[in-house]
C-alpha cells in the first residue's frame, strides 16, 4: 500500500521543480489522515527536498544549525560538566526534555541512525541489521549525544529508571557504540539484583569496541563480575590483561585487592590470556573489526582520501601497536603537511 501511493507520487512529477513542490504540498492535505500518514509525509518530504536548488539547500542546512535548541543545550551544558558540575546541567536538561517533542523516530517503513565513522555501520550490518530501510540522522541533529549526556547525569543522581530509559534510546540510534553500553551497564551493576545483564551487555560492547579505553573497561567490567561469583583466579586474569589496552588505576587496585586475599597469587600475561579463552572470552579486538579497518585504510588509500585514511590508520594502530601501521601515520602525515 505504502509503495504504490509513493510510487504513484512519483510518476506524477515533471522536470518543473516549482511545479513539483505545489503538486507535493498538496499530497499532504490528500494522505494527511491515512494510516500510513506519517510515513507518506516524510517520503513526500524528502522528494521536497530534492525540488529544491543547491544554494536553497545550503540556506535550509545554514538556517538549521544556528537554530538548533539541541545543539544550543549541549554547547550550554559541556562546560559544567567538564569540570564535574553535573546539578545545573541535569536541571537544564530536566527542562528541556520535558517539552522536547523527539526526532527522527522509527516508522512502519523506515528506522533511523546515526553512526560515527563508516566502521561502526559496516559492524551495525555484520551483526545486528537494519529490520526497516535505513536513514540517517544529520550531524546537524546530535540526538545521540543528548540522550547519552541525559542518561549520564541521570545516572550520577542514581535516577537508575530515567537513566536507563535515555540510554536505551541512545543505543536505538546507534546500537553498536560501546560507550554508551558501556554507560547502560552501569545501572545493571548498581541497580539490578543479578548481573546477567550487566554481562551480556558488556560481551556485546567488546564486540563492538575499537577503542582501547572501551575494551580494557570491558574486562574490568568481566573483572567485578568474576570477583562477585569469587572467581578470583579468572578475575585477576582479566584485570591484568586490561591493562593491555589501559593503564588504570582501577584495575591496579582491583589486582592488589585480590591478590591480599589470595595469598599474593601471581599470573603471567601468558597465564592470564590461557584464562580468558577457557572462559571463551573474546581476547583482544574483535577480529571483524581489524578486517574492516584493513579493508577501509585500502580503500582511502587508494582514494588518495588522506584525512580518512589517517583517521582510520590511527585507530587500528591504537589497537595493534604494528610498527608497518605507525610508519604509514607519518607517511600519510607528510602527504597532509602536517
């Protein structure tokens, strides 16, 4: 049904574009009360769009960003929170969503992302894929970062309902961010009374991470549940091999506190990775991702693509410390005059 009206739409538009733009408007008032009205709508809003010249385009793209309120509020609250001011900024916010209407929210037809880099959707398709045909949220509508800033100050005034609710809509635009799992496994390890959950999330962010701060807090988060089941052995384990990827005071601790109750017990690196794979514990990086990052620094390569490429040669690096990747960083830096 969906299709044959869109369809119908379609064939009925000429080469006019202002022609084309009353003939839209006025589809509009025709489906306004059908029942795939807001589907209808938004599909005849972006056959508009496409009427429009470039230069009304870049007026409409101009226009949306010097007024935009969620782009206002988050640039109105970073500050206070970078230097741990979290009250103000969660009143403001506590106000702004009170009347904040949403965007960009899943249809009949259509479900509606947002993504950081071109890795992150290749990883959303390899492991989750889209159920509805995709569409992209602009940069321009960072509602990703206001749900998780929202949920992040929720959780720190252990407001754990609230706080999982704007998490949860943050992971529905971009199931895939380990950061943001990462926040939602906070409140399944305060605020539940097992940890399945808390477990099963953070398998899915190591999954996803290529960052290393999110991979070595994925251990540490395998860590406290291991010494929670007083799997002292195994929690050491994974303590020590996070600080492969992260040098944390955390995890030092958490090796220091275990080792006092467990007669100074010692684990070598080796020891440690031979107790992570009995466990069937995901070692490392998610080999899918290396492959992507393989498959992505080729292709901007021989694009001649060299801000992307650098990007992506930074990351893998971060996770490979391969001497042959840092070698290609300063090549690539030269060619940018760095």
């Amino acid at each position: 049904m969906y299709e044959e009206i869109i369809n119908e739409i379609k064939s009925n538009l000429g080469s006019n574009k202002d022609l084309n733009r009353q003939y839209l408007s006025s589809q509009i008032e025709v489906y306004k009360d059908h029942p795939y009205s807001k589907e209808i709508i938004k599909e005849i809003s972006r056959l508009m769009w496409n009427c429009l010249s470039e230069e009304e385009k870049q007026e409409f793209k101009e226009i949306t960003v010097r007024e935009n309120p969620i782009m206002d509020i988050l640039n109105d609250i970073y500050h206070d929170i970078e230097n741990g001011n979290y009250d103000t900024p969660l009143e403001k916010l506590d106000t702004f969503m009170e009347t904040f209407p949403g965007m960009y929210e899943d249809d009949k037809i259509s479900e509606y992302h947002y993504f950081t880099n071109p890795l992150e959707e290749l990883v959303f398709r390899k492991y989750i894929g889209p159920e509805k045909e995709l569409r992209y949220i602009p940069d321009y509508h960072p509602l990703l970062d206001l749900y998780y800033v929202y949920g992040f100050l929720l959780l720190e005034k252990q407001r754990y309902d609230e706080a999982e609710d704007s998490l949860k809509k943050a992971i529905k635009i971009n199931p895939v961010s380990a950061r943001i799992i990462l926040e939602l496994t906070e409140i399944y390890k305060r605020h539940t009374y097992t940890l399945n959950e808390f477990v099963i999330r953070t398998s899915d962010a190591l999954k996803y991470s290529y960052y290393p701060q999110d991979i070595a807090r994925c251990y540490r988060n395998l860590g406290y549940y291991y010494v929670e089941e007083n799997d002292f052995k195994t929690a050491q384990a994974l303590y020590i091999y996070s600080m492969e990827f992260e040098a944390s005071p955390l995890a030092y601790a958490e090796i220091k506190f275990i080792q006092s109750k467990n007669n100074n017990m010692e684990l070598s690196l080796k020891e440690c990775v031979e107790i992570i794979e009995n466990k069937n514990i995901q070692l490392g990086a998610n080999p899918f991702i290396l492959d992507v990052l393989n498959e992505l620094i080729n292709e901007y390569d021989e694009n001649k693509l060299y801000n992307q490429l650098l990007y992506f040669l930074e990351l893998k690096f971060d996770l490979t410390n391969d001497e042959k990747t840092f070698a290609k960083i300063n090549d690539t830096k030269e060619k940018l005059n760095y």
